[in-house]
C-alpha cells in the first residue's frame, strides 16, 4: 500500500506566520486583503426616469383622448426627490394626539413632512376636486394625472380622492355647492384645523361605514337630530374614516325618514371643533401614510345634503368617482411594479446570462406587461366615459372592472417582487410596500362580493346599461375568433344574470373590455397576445402560456433602457 505524503501548510492564524506579514503590509493592501464588500451584478435604484415614456399605453390614451402633456407632471412623479418622500411618508405613519399636555381634547393627527409635500404637490398638479371648475378634458387629464402620481405613493391619494369625488355629492344641495365647492376646487394645500371660512382651499372625506354594518350602510345606527337653525345634530360612531384632518366630511346617520346624507366640518364658523372624537387610528396592512380613523359623533353638528331618507342615492355620486380612482390606483401600482421588475431584470446576470434576454423571464416580464397595458387602457377608457357622462357603459364597465382590475393587482405585484428575488422581499426595494398597498383597491368602495353584485342591481334597474356595454364589445368583434367566441359566452351571461354567477360575470366583461379596447388600439403583438393568454387558454401563472415575441412587448414597458 502507497502511503501519500501531504503538505500541511502553517496555521494562518497562527501569530509567529500572521503578525510578520501583516506589519510588512500597507493599511491599503490590509483593506483590500480582508475586504469582502466588493458589490457587483446589482442593479440601481429606478429613480430619476420619466414612468409616461415607458407607457405606450397611457401614450396612447393621452393622444387618442387629446389630453395634452404631461411630461413634466411624469418627471416629477419618477423623480428621486418625489420617491424618497413616498419611502419616508410610508415609513414614518401618522401619529394621533387626542389630548394636549393639559388633558384637553384636540383630536389632531400629525403627518409627516414628505406626506405634505407630497399633498401639496398633488394639489399643485389639479388632481384634486379642480377638473369640476374647469373645462372639457379636464377630467380624463386629473385621471392621467392620478394614475401617474400614484406611482410615486399610493397612501396620500385617499384624501385627494375624496376631495374629488366630494363635488358631485355636495351638488345635491345647490346652497352648499355654492358656499364651499369652489375652495374644494382651489389650486392650494392649507393643512391645519380652522374654520372652512378662514380657509381659502379646503379637503373633503367621506364617513360612512360601520362597525355592524360595513358596506351595508342602510343599517347605520348614528342618528341625526334636527336643529332650529336648520342644522343636524349627529350622534354615533363610524368604524372606518380616513384623512381624519380633512376640513369637510360627507357622512350617513338616520333620521325619521331614512337614511340621510350630511356635510360635517371639522371645525364650526365661531372656532370651536365640532363634536367629532378620534377614537384610534387603524393599524393597517399597507395604506401606512395615510391615517384611517375610527371617529364618534357626540353631538357633530352637520347640514343636510340632499333630501331626508334619500343620502345612499346623494353618497353614491361619490363613491362612483372614488371607484374610478380605484381602478386608476390600482393600475398605477401595476404599473410601478412592473416597472421596477423589468429596471432590474435589465442590469442583473443569473446561470451565465443577463436576466431580461433568458427566455422564461422574458415570457413573465411580457405576460405582466400585458396585465399593466390592458389595465390603464380599460381605466383611461372608463375615464373617458365619465368626461363624455356616458352613464349607461359605466354603471356595468365600472363595477366590473373596479372588481377584477383590482384583484388582478396583488397578483401582478406579488409576481413582479419575485422578479427581484430575495432583494424584492427585503423593505429596501420598496416592494413590500407595493404588495400590502395592493390589495387596498379592492376592499376600498365595496369588497369583491359588493361590487360584483351592485352589477347586478344596475343591470336590473337600467336594462339600456346592457345595449352601452355589447355596442363597446362589439365594435371591436369580427378580426378574432376567440375573441368573437368570449362575447358570445358575455351576451349569454348578461341574458340570464344570477348571483351566484355576479363573480363570474364582472370577471368576463372586464377581461372582454380589455380585450376590445386592445384589439382597437394596440399593435397586433399585444392584443393577439392578450386574447391568447386571457380569454383562450390560459396559464395559471404569469409566464405559463407562452408568449409570440416576448422580448417586443418587454422592450415598449421597459424603464430608462
């Protein structure tokens, strides 16, 4: 038997081999001979691009649509200024203060800096309530504007909703409207409780639901007494009330007539703050710069709106406008997520290659941007309809697609994380943040089960909703068989409408609206390929059917290339 000789070399940390050859070393070569934290094959942060010229969607929405620019609006949205305020106004939630030093109630949330700046940047760019003081495209432009700021921090776009959506409702009663509409419309942010008539710009919310009843305002139990002055008197408690520090809030109580709709100001004329206790703020999933209060009327007085008995058919103005704003913030977090995927698939190597020229990554890139295309061009599509009041297609397209446009998100976001790796589960990439703010939209103004059955309700009591939305399906049929086929399957479901089947019918009008609105005005590339994979056969993952051309439909979405 050989025996082998081994060389056995000298303990490295042995002190009579380590101390003579670390005093002949200089600090540099000491550095570099222990250094570890030489980084490579990462990719940077996306900060600093323009999130319009990486949108051939929305591109294409604005052209079609006359909206005008909005580059500069764009730049600002993706600019590394207006993403770090969306880090820290995430990162650092509001805080309540119910009491002052000496035990009296001041019911006041603090915010963060970034959350104003961010607030008063979103006013400076009209995406407010000011498209009701303007002229013809002013809203489609406040939607393309929303869309695009929300890319930059979901949280903060709550407020700005209900402000927008608040006009509409207040407009039930003409001497309201009148007093207070155009500071609702004002081009300034002045945060801080005062009297709404000191104030010349103003913020409005809405307080509806509670805690037994939730979506189902009818059963509110907050009561609304009335006053000799004409005022209301309103006692209850309402569960979930967000942007507490608003100056206005639409509100739901009971009075002897029904259910009744109220303006309710923080603050009353002499100074002094309406009866309106903060009781907590709400820890949520996401949503985390935004406050969320649960908030008891002791006595709040507010002023009708509307006639007594009929405040469900004077709130549901604004909740079909905060529905639109749904769809537009949950395409918009499709949106930056997707975009945030393909920037780094772009500038990271896996098994000997780039990641965005290997195959499988490139049909999951593509797939996703499918889903982003079809979303923001179904939600300009819907923001068209309300600019041009057709009624008829929204009170179908819009609960419809506020169901499945809305779902689809957590899905899209979850998928688009997973392209980062262990980097997009890590708070640093600001994908987390995008994965708990996804599933928001859909729960916001009525959860799944609600919207899908208000379809139903509108189908019933406007049957001329069903011609709107097949006359849309149908201007685009003829050049696809599967399309042609998906809209049979829609016709039959809209004929015999039931329950049980609500889910499943706003799921095949939205996916068929997409598929239309692509058809018309996408290349071949993109909407063949949607059809494929959404209404022929398809995959139950992202990147699972495959995808004719890929790298095309990657290379229209791609970030800063």
């Amino acid at each position: 038997m050989k025996t082998s000789h081994l060389t056995i070399s000298p303990d490295p940390f042995n002190s009579e081999v380590v101390v003579p050859r670390l005093r002949s070393m200089t600090l540099t070569d000491e550095l570099r001979a222990f250094s570890t934290h030489q980084v490579s094959n990462q990719s940077v942060p996306l900060s600093g691009f323009d999130p319009l010229a990486c949108d051939p969607a929305l591109g294409s929405a604005l052209t079609r649509y006359a909206v005008g620019d909005l580059t500069p609006l764009a730049l600002e949205a993706g600019s590394a200024e207006a993403r770090e305020h969306g880090r820290l106004a995430d990162e650092n939630p509001p805080q309540l203060r119910t009491h002052d030093r000496y035990g009296n109630r001041i019911d006041e949330v603090e915010y963060h800096p970034s959350w104003h700046w961010l607030m008063e940047r979103a006013i400076a760019h009209g995406l407010h309530a000011a498209p009701w003081g303007q002229g013809p495209g002013a809203h489609l432009r406040r939607a393309a504007g929303f869309y695009l700021w929300s890319q930059a921090e979901a949280g903060h776009g709550c407020p700005i909703s209900m402000t927008y959506s608040s006009v509409p409702a207040l407009r039930w009663s003409p001497e309201l409207a009148a007093e207070y509409e155009p500071k609702l419309t004002a081009p300034g942010y002045e945060f801080g409780l005062r009297p709404p008539q000191e104030k010349s710009a103003l913020l409005a919310g809405m307080s509806m639901t509670e805690k037994q009843g939730g979506s189902d305002v009818r059963t509110n139990t907050t009561t609304a007494e009335p006053l000799a002055d004409g005022t209301y008197r309103l006692v209850g408690h309402k569960w979930f009330t967000s942007a507490p520090m608003n100056d206005l809030f639409l509100t739901l109580a009971q009075t002897a007539n029904g259910v009744s709709c109220f303006l309710v100001p923080r603050v009353l004329p002499d100074g002094s703050r309406n009866e309106i206790r903060l009781q907590r703020l709400k820890d949520k999933l996401g949503n985390k710069s935004n406050a969320s209060s649960e908030i008891e009327y002791t006595g709040a007085i507010g002023h009708l709106v509307g006639e007594e008995g009929r405040g469900v058919r004077c709130i549901i103005e604004m909740v079909s406008m905060t529905r639109l704003d749904c769809v537009l913030g949950a395409a918009a977090n499709v949106r930056i997520a997707l975009s945030e995927a393909a920037h780094h698939v772009q500038r990271r190597s896996a098994f000997g290659a780039r990641l965005a020229d290997q195959p499988l990554m490139q049909q999951v890139i593509a797939d996703l941007a499918l889903e982003s295309e079809a979303a923001t061009t179904l939600a300009m599509r819907l923001a068209a309809a309300v600019e041009q009041q057709e009624h008829d297609l929204l009170r179908l397209a819009l609960p419809a697609t506020k169901f499945f446009v809305c779902k689809r998100a957590p899905y899209v976001v979850a998928e688009a994380l997973e392209c980062l790796g262990g980097n997009g589960y890590v708070e640093e990439s600001g994908m987390p943040r995008l994965y708990r703010e996804a599933p928001l939209m859909s729960i916001w103004e009525g959860s799944g089960n609600v919207t899908a059955l208000d379809l139903l309700r509108a189908l019933a009591k406007q049957p001329s909703s069903r011609d709107a939305i097949l006359a849309e399906l149908d201007a685009a049929g003829g050049d696809n068989a599967i399309y042609d086929g998906a809209v049979r399957r829609v016709r039959a479901e809209l004929a015999d409408p039931r329950p049980e089947r609500a889910r499943a019918l706003a799921e095949s009008l939205a996916l068929t609206l997409q598929a239309a609105l692509l058809q018309r005005y996408a290349p071949a590339t993109v909407s063949d390929a949607f059809i494929a994979t959404r209404l022929g056969d398809p995959g139950r993952t992202f990147g699972a059917t495959p995808i004719p051309s890929p790298k095309t439909l990657v290379d229209r979405i791609a970030p800063g290339r």
